[in-house]
C-alpha cells in the first residue's frame, strides 16, 4: 500500500476542523426548522404548524410573488448580460483589458452593499445622474421616480448577481473547442447559426446552473430590497426581517425562512434535474 | 482563438449586439461605483449630479473622523474599522487552517467523497443571508452567550468557507502524488511530505483564499446586522447607522477607500489565480 493514499481515519482527521467550522451553520439550519415548528411565537415551545397557517395571509402571498417575479426579471436579464460578457472576457488578447474587465465585473458581488446602495440612490434619485441627463436632453419634463420602488431593487439585484453568472460561464466557454465553431463556419453557418446550433446547446448545462444560482441568490436577496426599496418592497427577506424588529413574531419568520430556502432549493433541484434530462437526451 | 464567439470583423449584427449587451453589462456594473468616487469630490453637500464644484473638503471629515476623538456616538469609526480588521483576521485564519487539510483529504480521497462534500460546504453560499442572520441570532440570545467578537466572527467564519475551499480545492489539482512519494522515498514522513512540499506548492491558492476570506468579512453586512451590539460593531454597521436618515457626503468618501481596498485585493488574487481555475 503506498503510503501518500489516504486511510479513512485520516480522511477524516483531516476533515474534522473544517466540520466544526460548518457546524454553526449546520445547527443554525436545524435551529430555524425547530423553531418554525413551536406553538409560542416567541420561544421553542411544543410542535404545531401554526405559524405556517399563520402565513396564508394576502400579504405573504404578495411578498412571495413579488420575490418569485422581481427574481425571475433580474436573474432572465442577467443571463441576457452575462453570455456577451463571458465572450467579451474571453476573447480580449490585452491582459491589462481582461484584468479591468474582470474587476469592474467582480466587484459589486463583494463591494459593501451599502456602498453600492449609495451608488443607485446617486444614479436614480429625483436630482441624480440619470435624471438629470434625460432633463438635459429634453426627454422628460420631470423626473422619474426610480427609487423606492421595483425599478431601483431590480437594477440592484441585477448588478449584484452579474458575476455569479459571468465566470462560471467564462469557465464553461473556455472548455467550448474551437473545431466545433471551426466546424460550423467551414460548413457555411453564420454567426447567429453557430450561437443558436453549437454554442448555446454545448453551454447549455453551465447556463441552466448558472441561471439557477442567480435566481437562488435574487429570491434571498435583503440588503438590496431593504436599502433601495424602502417600505413599499416588500420582498421575502424583508418581509421576515419586519416579523422580527417590529412584531417579535419569532416563529413566524423561521416559517417564512423555510419557506424562501424551499423555494431556492426547489429551483436548484429542478434545474439540476433537467440539465441531467437534457444532456442524457442529446447524448452529451 | 475564439473568431467564431465574438469575431473581431464583420460579425456584422451578431458582433454589434454582443457588444451592445457587454457594454449595458459594463455600464450596471460599473456606474454605481463611478458615481459613488465622483461625488466623495463634490465642493456642496446636496446629492444632485453633476457636483457643482470639486474639493477634498470629504476626504478631510474622514481623515478628522479618524483622527480626533469622537464622543458624539456611542462608538467611533475607529472602533468599528478595528473590530472589522480584527474580525477579518480572525476568519482569515480559522478559515484558512481549516480548508486546506479539507481540500487535501478531498483531493487525495474517493471521487463521490469529495462531490459530496464540496456540495455541502457550498450550501453557505446559496443559504439566504437573512434566515443565517436570524438563526445566529436566535441561537446566541436563548443561549445567552457572551461571545464578544466571536458573535460575528464564527458567522463570517461560515460565509467564507465556500470560496477558501474552492480555492485550496483547485490549487490540490496540479499537484500530483508522485512529487509526495519522492519525498516520502527520501526519508520524510507523510505529515512532514504535506507541510514541507504540497502546502508550499499550495501557496498561490491559500493565498488568494485568505484574501477572498478578508474581502468578505470585510465587506459583509447582512449578518453584521442582525448580530452586531453596541459593543461589537463593525464598519458596514457604522456607515449603515450613519446614513440612514441621510446620505452624507463623507461616507462617500469613506466609500472610497473601501473600493479602493477591494480593487486592488481582487487585482491581487486575480493575479494570484491568472490562467488557472475560476474565481470561485
């Protein structure tokens, strides 16, 4: 037996540390899961599903949809964006210009949010910069409300999750091989026929993720909603936060969180599931 | 080359409107962040754009906030800049020192192991942020735990675990085990093998997980924000507190700095990666 291969027991030695640092989280899961259960609004306290019958309300009802459309918007937009970027990243020859792209690209994902919200308030507000063009150029008399509403939450998801999109994507189209392109050029297809035939159907599992992973994060998204949103966007992650600060409803909002991870976990199955239906049907 | 995926000649309507859709990408991205740096120059204290005038007069608040002592808030700027560093520290190195034994035994383990596991400590990353800040929440106030900076440190310790581990992960990839066996051949016994030959080739990768690792503590407010106290604030925090009523021009600079910080880190661990693996 060579010596470099790995008994389990130390496999599993060697896994132990990282486990404890998983463990906060892995009891935080569990914690929210009981605590959805309790009969007490404020405690762990006996099993009852009333605080999920508690959230058949038209309120909730409008904040899940609300997540379900202002998400799906923003992560179709950014799967829109993000193919042309991925190609544009991937066929720059300066690398100063793929470093700068890939900065600019990066950099709202991990920035501040804070700084970013500040960001769209100065882009979007009644005398920003957005505004203040259109007037300008005569376009609009008075200035658009873009603030406080869906509008700004939906360009600020949209900025946020670009890059969860883009580089999985300049990964997959990196693996792309020329001959196939090649391939179809020589054999006469034009450049919209190779994205439609070749590139798209061999992207296709590394989008569907991709996209799925975009709308995971959008649906759960707080920080945006709640800066640029004010009152009146009343996404999931918001709604649960006011179930906390205001109404102390403890157990209302560990229902509600259950219900938002459901739904992102539905979406990562499904779209899991139907890139292995897919790519087992075209024999890829 | 990839002539086929964005030509560089007459791509004729394809070419155009891929650059069309890269550019309004660019554009999202990047305005924000413009408009942000341009007003921290502003000469006047309203919000509209363009300034009317450009002066430092914001960058001196932020160089006087950090300078002299501020008895007006219950904590100070520098305080919260230093539980953040502290903080980022922190997580840096737990998370760190507890990755790359991970990513070495995933490496060198079962092929369905490591799927397994590289899924589980992804779940972080797709976990909504608000349910963790809840649940951290919940756990520390029915336990009545006193943990000082560890009540955000062990959550941001959580968040970053799936980017230090993908990092360690891909930098395990180009080393072989034949490179260990020499060494174990020559006399070394397996630890010393590990520390000695595939931690040192790990470098690159390490390294740009402990700066991911310091981005995003740094950076992280959801979970700051249902975990901070009086006592334990960080940076996020204090610019949250300070503008909630009103945007002031000083946090824009302040806003600076930290873009500026950022830039350059990602540059860094861009550098670090070059050509190798993905960003996460």
């Amino acid at each position: 037996m060579s010596s470099t291969t790995l008994t389990q027991k130390q496999a599993l030695a060697f896994a132990t540390p990282a486990f404890i640092a998983l463990l906060p989280f892995l009891g935080a899961c569990l914690y929210i899961l009981r605590f959805s259960l309790s009969a007490e609004k404020g405690s762990i306290d006996g099993v009852s599903l009333q605080a999920y019958r508690d959230l058949m309300t038209p309120f909730f009802g409008r904040s899940v949809w609300l997540t379900l459309k202002l998400a799906f918007v923003a992560s179709a937009v950014v799967m829109l964006l993000a193919v042309p970027l991925a190609f544009l990243l991937t066929s720059l020859r300066s690398a100063a210009a793929r470093r700068l792209l890939t900065v600019t690209i990066l950099l709202p994902m991990i920035l501040n949010l804070l700084v970013q919200a500040y960001g769209w308030i100065l882009l979007l507000g009644p005398s920003g910069a957005l505004n203040t063009l259109l007037k300008t150029l005569g376009l609009i008399d008075r200035p658009l409300f873009l603030l406080f509403n869906e509008t700004g939450v939906l360009l600020g998801l949209i900025q946020t999750s670009l890059p969860l999109a883009v580089f999985p994507i300049v990964g997959a189209v990196r693996a792309v091989s020329p001959e196939h392109l090649e391939a179809a050029s020589s054999l006469g297809a034009g450049h919209w026929r190779i994205l439609r035939d070749v590139t798209l159907p061999l992207l296709r599992p590394p989008l569907v993720g991709a996209a799925s992973i975009v709308f995971a994060f959008n649906a759960s998204a707080f920080a945006i909603p709640l800066l640029l949103g004010g009152r009146r966007v009343q996404m999931m992650g918001v709604a649960i936060r006011d179930m906390i600060s205001p109404l102390f409803n403890w157990s209302g909002a560990a229902a509600a969180g259950t219900v938002l991870i459901l739904l992102t976990v539905l979406v990562l199955v499904v779209s899991a599931w139907l890139v292995r239906i897919t790519t087992q049907k075209t024999g890829g | 080359m990839r002539i086929a995926l964005l030509p560089t000649e007459a791509g004729g309507s394809y070419r155009l409107t891929i650059l069309l859709l890269a550019s309004l990408g660019v554009l999202v991205s990047a305005l924000p962040v413009l408009v942000v740096t341009i007003m921290s120059f502003s000469a006047s204290d309203t919000s509209g754009f363009p300034p009317e005038g450009y002066s430092l007069r914001w960058y001196g608040d932020v160089a006087r906030m950090f300078l002299e002592e501020d008895t007006s808030s219950a904590q100070s700027v520098v305080d919260s800049t230093l539980t953040s560093l502290l903080i980022a520290v922190i997580v840096m190195g737990i998370s760190t020192a507890v990755c790359v034994p991970l990513a070495y035994a995933l490496a060198r383990g079962q092929r369905r192991v490591r799927a397994g596991m590289e899924l589980l400590f992804t779940l972080p990353l797709v976990f909504p942020l608000v349910m963790l800040g809840i649940a951290f929440l919940l756990i520390a106030e029915s336990l009545a735990l006193d943990l000082g900076l560890w009540r955000i440190a062990i959550p941001h310790v959580v968040l970053v675990l799936p980017f230090v581990l993908r990092n360690c992960l891909s930098a395990m990839n180009g080393i072989s085990v034949e490179i260990e066996e020499a060494a174990i051949s020559l006399g070394a016994s397996p630890l010393r093998a590990i520390w000695d030959v595939v931690v040192p080739l790990m470098r690159a990768g390490i390294l740009a997980g402990l700066i991911f690792a310091l981005i995003i503590s740094f950076n992280e407010f959801t979970i700051t924000f249902f975990m901070y106290t009086i006592d334990v604030s960080t940076l996020p925090i204090w610019m949250y507190s300070r503008t909630v009523s009103s945007l002031d021009p000083s946090t824009l600079a302040l806003s600076v700095f930290i873009i500026a910080a950022d830039v350059l880190l990602i540059v860094l661990v861009d550098r670090l990666i070059a050509g190798k693996g993905n960003l996460f």
